[in-house]
C-alpha cells in the first residue's frame, strides 16, 4: 500500500507488475480533445524524470499481471469516441496494458461514497462472488444506509465493471476440499475403531 508522499508515479511503475490486483483511488484529470493525455495525479514530488502524472500513453506502454484493476477516481472511463475504436478512456489504456478486468467510473465520484462502496465491493468479492455481482450487492448495501439524497444514482451507479467478470476467490472449490477432506479422515477414523471394536468382540 501507498499513501501520501509514497504515492508516487515512480513507486506505482516501480511494483504494479508484481501484484494481482491494483487499486487507485485517486484524482484524474481527462482530456476530451487528446484522450491519450488523459492522467492520473499522483503525489506531486521533486523527482526529475516522473512528473506525478501518469497520462494514458505511458499506461500503453506498461505490462500488467494483474487480474483485476480498480480504478476508483472520476470519469476512468470517461474520453472521447472514435469511430471504430470506441471510447478512448484510462480504462482503455489497462486493457491494451495486460488487464482483463477493470472496475471504472463513468462520471464524477463522491469519495466517502466511493469508499464505502469499495469496501463492501472487496468484501463480497472475497465470499466468491463474480465481480459483477459483487459491485451489485456493494451497490445494494450501500443503499440499506443512504439518506434520500445519497441514495440518488448519481452516487453509486457510476462504478461499472469491464471485462472479465470470473469470482477472484473460488471459494466453491475450496470449500469442496475442505469437505473431502474431513469426509475422507472421518472415514478413516470410523474404518479404523470399527475393525479395533470388531477384534475386541470376537476375541
């Protein structure tokens, strides 16, 4: 995790190629008229070869491992339409860089919203949920609590997910192991004292 002054762009190029899931809650700055200019503003700092800005070009070029990214700032997946390639957003960029499932923003985020939503989002995403359902049900959550204002669609409709939507965590089968496996000493057990018992009876 990077925070504050370690929220750097060089940090963020530096170790996302390790990780299986990245998560930015940040701000952006889109451009409409060169989409490719579009950033991501990390920390500002005197490091003289990165800026702090991480523009949409420079994700092209990056190579992710990861399986998922959240992108948790304003318009991520917002930029300008081009006939024959689409929307030319942040989001987009990830694609192109190796990410098969993105979580983006469609407009402006409120960031006590966005935070409840995302915390409940990874919650359900660890009980094995698919990632679509997962955002739905943090989406229904938040509503059991949202005020009259809150609870408009402005404030929880604008995160969507793009791409793969398989569950992170399989807990299906884990848990099917966790079964057999008890099944299997439980069976042993009861194979083992029913031949002991058995041998005490007939001598």
């Amino acid at each position: 995790m990077f925070i504050d002054d370690m929220a750097t762009e060089a940090n963020f190029k530096a170790n996302s190629g390790d990780y299986d899931v990245l998560h930015l809650a940040m701000h952006t700055i889109i451009d409409d008229e060169n989409p490719m200019y579009s950033k991501l503003v990390f920390t500002q700092n005197s490091d003289s070869l990165q800026d702090g800005l991480l523009n949409t070009h420079e994700i092209y070029n990056m190579n992710f491992n990861a399986r998922m990214v959240v992108l948790s700032a304003c318009n991520t997946g917002d930029g300008k339409l081009l006939k024959g390639e689409g929307v030319m957003s942040l989001a987009r960029g990830f694609f192109y860089a190796g990410c098969p499932s993105v979580i983006m923003t469609l407009w402006t985020v409120e960031d006590k919203t966005g935070s409840n939503l995302m915390s409940n989002f990874y919650t359900f995403l660890s009980q094995g949920l698919k990632k679509d359902n997962a955002l739905r049900q943090a989406k229904l959550e938040y509503l059991k609590t949202a005020d009259a204002l809150k609870s408009h669609p402005y404030f929880w409709s604008g995160y969507v997910t793009l791409g793969d939507v398989d569950p992170l965590y399989d807990n299906g089968i884990f848990n099917k192991l966790i079964y057999f496996t008890f099944g299997s000493v439980g069976l042993i057990l009861f194979l083992f004292f029913r031949k002991k018992f058995k041998g005490k009876a007939v001598a």
